[in-house]
C-alpha cells in the first residue's frame, strides 16, 4: 500500500478527518488522534494498540515504541511495506477503535 492509498483508506472512516500536528499528518476521530505519520521521514507512522499486543508487534523488525507516545500503548512502524495491506487496515481500525471508546458513550454512538 502507498501513502495515498493508506490516506484514502483512513479517511474512508466514518467522522476521520486529517490535519497537522508537530509537522506531521494527523487522522483523527473527533478530534482525537489514531494514526500520526511522519511524511519526512519515509512516511514512518505510529498507531494506538492494545497493551497486549504490544509485544507481539514491537518483536518484528521495523516496529517499536512511539516516541513521546503513551509507554507499551502506541506503536511506530517505520515504514508502510513493513506490514501488508490487511495488517495495515488492521492496525488503522484498532487504532481507531480504542481512541472512540475513550469517548463519551454519546459520541461512540454517532458512530456504531
């Protein structure tokens, strides 16, 4: 998958809207971020992953800890071939999935 593909792809969810934030391009949910990619430095992009799976991810070459990012909670993958197409679309929709329900139950229903 290239940058643009994965670009349609997240704003292909529902309420996803893009933005800028410490110079890197941002989707959110209401505002809340779920996938950060830093497009100067080989399109790199972290997302928000379950503390269990966190191990199984950060064993493979290419992923690790976020910077700045929630300890053990945020994953960076250091480019987007490192994962293929349905790992991808699975990273995004976890990602996703855990920042709306860390909104209010009035919110999460908008989009279920």
């Amino acid at each position: 998958m290239n940058i643009e593909s994965f670009r349609t792809f997240c704003l292909s969810l529902p309420g996803t809207t893009e933005g800028m934030k410490w110079e890197h391009l941002c989707f959110m949910i209401e505002e809340k971020m779920f996938v950060i990619i830093a497009l100067e430095e080989g399109n790199s992009f972290s997302t928000k992953c379950e503390p269990e799976e966190f191990e199984e991810l950060t064993v493979r070459d290419g992923i690790h800890q976020a910077s700045h990012m929630a300890k053990r909670q945020w994953v960076q993958i250091d480019r987007l071939d490192i994962l293929t197409e349905e790992e991808l679309k699975k990273r995004v929709l976890t990602s996703r999935a855990l920042v709306l329900a860390k909104l209010p139950k009035k919110i999460q229903e908008k989009y279920r």
